[in-house]
C-alpha cells in the first residue's frame, strides 16, 4: 500500500475553491493557495503543474461530483421518473456541496483560468458530459418519439434548466429550502408526464 500523500489533495483544492468564491478568481493565485492549503508551492507545481492546473481541478471536481448523484438517478427505466430522479439529485448536491454548486453555478471554467481552457480540457469535458447527453437522448426518444434539438431541449428545461434556475435563484442563501425538495420535482413530473405520447407538447 502506498503511504498517504502528506498534503491531501483535497484540502489544496478546497482552499483554491474557497479564495475564488470568497476573493475572486484572481486571488487564487499559486501562492495564496499554497498558504490557505498549508501545502508548500513546489508540491502544487508537482502536483498540478501550474495556477490553471490547481483550478481545472477544482472546477471538474465539483462538476464531477455533482454529475455522479445525476448519472446515478437517471438510471431508473421509467423516463419520467428517471428525470425526476435527477432534478431530485440536483437539489441534493446542492445541500450537501454548496460550495461545489456555487462554483459550477457563478463561475465558467473560462473565468477561472489564464488564458481560457485548452484542447485536453475540452476533450475531457465533452467525455465527462457524454453519459448526461446520452440519458437525455434516452428520454427524449422515450417521452417524444425522438431525439432531436427540439426534443432534447424540451427534456432539458425539465431536468436541467429547473433545478438550475432554483439552485441558483438560493445559492446565496444559508441553506436550500426544504420546499424545494417537493415543489421542484413535482414541476419536473407535471412537465415530464406531459410529453408522454398520449400528451404530446403543442405543434410537434
């Protein structure tokens, strides 16, 4: 078994995490994140090659982790109940993880970086994003027949576009309200179910 590294990754990227939502991004330089993390500069350039390298972390950690409760709910066989699980998800992340929400959710990666995000981000992106896009497509083609930009996009105001909106509307607040866990499923079943082939949306 190999010893455990002497500066936890996850604290260094938790105190990078912390500057930019409290400071900005432009504070969250290698040095400032050296001293909020305890973890000396060298093992941050060791570790993650550069300032750029520390904050994609952060930022595809939090995506990451936000994606896994996602992915996990969109598995259930019934596609209205599959979005709902996933609105439902949403809402969990962003109780459990609000910092990770608040990133994901005031910040692009583009913000963060010098320079903007380079090729081996967006590959990496495109394969994380790929299982959401698909389970989207799954529904889309269960719910409306197909799964085009309109049917995607029709599933999307469901189950992405309405827990953003809400997680983002209360990102500032202490904590979520707890009507949040009733009201916004329910929204997302209602407009679900209404896509069902016997309830076909209006002109399609």
């Amino acid at each position: 078994m190999a010893p455990p590294r002497k500066h936890d990754t996850d604290v260094i990227l938790d105190a990078a995490r912390a500057l930019v939502l409290t400071d900005g991004p432009r504070a969250a330089s290698v040095a400032a994140i050296a001293e909020a993390s305890g973890a000396p500069v060298g093992t941050l350039y060791h570790r993650f090659g550069n300032r750029n390298g520390v904050l994609t972390a952060v930022w595809l950690r939090a995506l990451e982790r936000f994606q896994r409760g996602v992915l996990a709910a969109a598995d259930h066989p019934d596609p209205v109940e599959a979005g709902v699980a996933m609105v439902s998800a949403a809402l969990v992340f962003g109780r459990e993880l609000p910092d990770d929400a608040r990133l994901l959710l005031n910040l692009r990666v583009s913000d963060l970086l010098d320079g903007g995000p380079d090729d081996d981000f967006r590959a990496r992106l495109t394969t994380m994003n790929a299982p959401l896009i698909n389970h989207l497509r799954r529904l889309a083609t269960a719910l409306l027949g197909r799964a085009g930009d309109r049917e995607i996009d029709a599933i999307s105001r469901a189950v992405v576009d309405l827990p953003y909106a809400a997680l983002r509307r209360h990102a500032h607040a202490p904590t979520l309200p707890a009507w949040l866990d009733t009201d916004l499923p329910a929204a997302a079943r209602t407009l679900l179910t209404s896509y069902r082939p016997d309830n076909p949306p209006n002109g399609t």
